[in-house]
C-alpha cells in the first residue's frame, strides 16, 4: 500500500488524529515527524512560534512544515523513496545521530499486544534510533492498524509514551499499553 494511495483513505479520522497528536508539541519544542500519512497533517495543527525546531525524513511534511508553519525545518537525506515519501536509509540514519528531541511523532504498519511493527527493516532500525533520541515518542495511528502485525517488531509498547488513535481499543490491547505505562488519546468526532 502506497503512500499516495494511503493519503486519499480515511482524510477526516487522519485530521483530528493528527490535531490530538499536534496537542503533545509545545512551544520551544525539538520535533521530529515521519513520514506518514497521518503525520503529514500535523503542521497546521503545530503551535504557531519560531521557537520549533522540526526535522523529518519526508519531502512533504517538509513542505507542510514550510507552508504553514513559523518553524525551523530540517530534512533528511538520503536516498528517497518515492513509494514511501521519505528517506530511512543510512544517510537518513546517520544524519539523525546529530539530534535529540523533545517530541517524536511515528506511525506503524501496525500494533499488537507485542509491540510496533513495521513493513521494511530499515523502518525497524530507524525508529529505535529515534526512540533512543527522543524525550517523548508518540505513535499515531488510526484504527486499521490496530491489532494488526507485520513483518517486523521494531519497537516494544514500554518504548512508546501515547498512541493517539481515533477509536476505542479492544480490550486486551488497551490493558497492554495500561501496563507498558503508555497514555492513550482517543479522538472524538468532529
């Protein structure tokens, strides 16, 4: 599934995810924003201040981050791949070793009561990198992927601070994250 193909599924939900996610970035805030979908509609909802300092792995939240809000933005390099919209290679990876934030923003290919995961190793690799970097790590993700695996497990639910998501989790999954200590934000309908 495509970046592009992704963008067009579910706008509404992805928009007030993405507004609850942006409540977690305060003023005078170090931020990092992966690429995904959901996460790209996060800059509007950014505070308006110059004091952020936002970097990203992807060439339209970079825009975004240019467009529509005062914050200083910094992109990645690297090799970019056009199906994802973002670098992650060892470029990207090297050069997220010269920063440290205050508020991580991620998404997944999914999470179980096991953990975050992901459809390309790399993505496991680098989202380590930013949980080792990272003050806060808040994982934005909207219910399709819950309860849901993939190829690869890259982070456990104790390396997550929130998940904001846009409905009710099941049971089992939400006394999981309860027990790894991780705030969940539900959004409600606008």
């Amino acid at each position: 599934d495509d970046f592009l193909t992704r963008q067009a599924d579910t706008p509404n939900i992805k928009r007030q995810i993405a507004k609850a996610a942006a409540t977690l970035a305060t003023d005078q805030t170090r931020l990092f924003l992966d690429t995904s979908t959901t996460i790209s509609l996060i800059p509007p909802f950014l505070p308006a201040n110059d004091q952020t300092f936002a970097v990203t792995n992807s060439l339209d939240i970079g825009d975004q981050l240019l467009r529509k809000t005062a914050c200083r933005t910094q992109l990645l390099g690297g090799h970019y791949l056009s199906e994802r919209r973002g670098t992650m290679d060892t470029t990207a990876l090297r050069e997220l070793y010269a920063f440290n934030f205050d508020v991580t923003f991620i998404s997944a290919a999914g999470l179980t009561t096991s953990g975050v995961y992901y459809a390309y190793l790399e993505d496991r690799d680098f989202k380590q990198q930013l949980r080792h970097q990272s003050q806060t790590v808040v994982l934005v993700l909207d219910h399709q992927r819950c309860g849901i695996s993939h190829n690869f497990c890259g982070l456990q639910l104790e390396q997550l601070d929130y998940l904001v998501t846009d409905t009710p989790l099941e049971p089992g999954l939400a006394q999981a994250l309860a027990n790894a200590q991780v705030t969940v934000i539900v959004t409600e309908e606008e």
